[in-house]
C-alpha cells in the first residue's frame, strides 16, 4: 500500500506502526526547485538535510521507533543531530548571507563539520567521550542516523546525498581530542656544533 499525505511526521508514525510505505514521489506544488521531494509542516519547509519542525513529543516517539530497527545509537545522538543542523544552518548563514535567500542544503561535509563545532561548543573536552557513549565512534555514525531520520522523513535529501558522503571526513581524536593537549614545545637536543680544540 502506497500513501501520499499531508502531515509528515504523524504520518510517518502511523505508516511505521502499520507496516506500510509512503509514497515517495514528488507531489504536486510541493517539490524544490531542483526536484527533490520537500514536506511542509507547521507552516515551515524542509529542504533536503533540513529538518521538519514538529512537536517534540513527535521526534522523541519516532526515535523511539527508529531505535526499535536499529539499536546502535543513543536517543540523546539524534537529538544532537537535530540541534547540530540547526546550529550548522544558522552558522553557514551567518558566515554568507546570500543563502539566506538560497536552498538551505547542507551537504554531508558542511553538516559534519557543524556539528564538529557544536560538539566542542557543548562538550568541551568531553566531546569524544559523551559522543562514544551514545555509539558514536566516527563520522559514519553520524550519517547512519541521518539517514535514518531521512528514512522517517524527519530530514530530507537530493539524489546526490549518499552515506559516503559521511565518510571518515576527519578523525575523532583529531577533531576533538587534540585541540585541547598542550602545544608540544620543542625540547633543546644535544648541541651538535664542534668544539674545536684548545
């Protein structure tokens, strides 16, 4: 069975409870520009990594029903990709204006790095730590719960967004353990000039 509503999120709910699929077509005054399918809610768009906004009760039932399917990663990740991309997206506005006025993509490298910066701005040198205790262990993890999320229709996608594009963009140790080790001083070694002879 195919459907084809207009309410994304309780929707998705019902759909997942009851085994059957959307309809995943673009719909009629309701694509982008460049064809990709987008869900209104709330008044607001969703365009591509963008998330819909909804009720906070809708996003905790359908993690709750993601996890059920896949049990690797801890509610508390997906709430910090959700927050991530906001984070991200204001970010990316601020730094260029101009795309305020654009598509609000955001491809997998540019959200990884968000959330990056979101990850040390909140947990300091306990990034990789707090971020390891919900599963996340490299930046793979974070495009298996974005796709997830794409799954359920909480984000969305153009053609060209792939999980690879989640792949090993930066190490965890690099990005969130060495900023915060001493610069390493550069130790006098043994003097190698000659001594000449009395």
């Amino acid at each position: 069975m195919t459907l084809c509503i207009d309410c994304p999120v309780s929707a998705t709910i019902r759909c997942k409870k009851a085994g059957v699929r959307w309809h995943d077509g673009p719909r009629a005054g309701c694509s982008t520009p460049d064809g990709a399918s987008m869900f209104a809610l709330a008044g607001r768009q969703c365009l591509l990594f963008s998330y819909t906004v909804m009720q906070d009760l809708d996003f905790a039932e359908i993690v709750e029903l993601i996890r059920k399917e896949d049990a690797r990663y801890d509610r508390k990740a997906y709430t910090f990709v959700r927050q991530g991309l906001d984070h991200t997206v204001k970010n990316l506005k601020k730094a260029d204006p101009a795309r305020t006025q654009q598509s609000q993509h955001v491809s997998g490298p540019e959200l990884l790095e968000g959330l990056r910066v979101y990850a040390l701005d909140q947990f300091g040198p306990l990034a990789k730590t707090v971020l390891e205790s919900w599963g996340v262990q490299r930046c793979a993890d974070f495009g298996e719960i974005v796709f997830n999320l794409i799954e359920y229709r909480v984000f969305s996608k153009t053609e060209n967004d792939r999980r690879e594009d989640f792949t090993e963009v930066f190490d965890f140790d690099d990005a969130f353990v060495k900023p915060f080790q001493p610069a390493n001083k550069q130790r006098p070694g043994p003097s190698t000039t000659a001594v000449g002879s009395a």
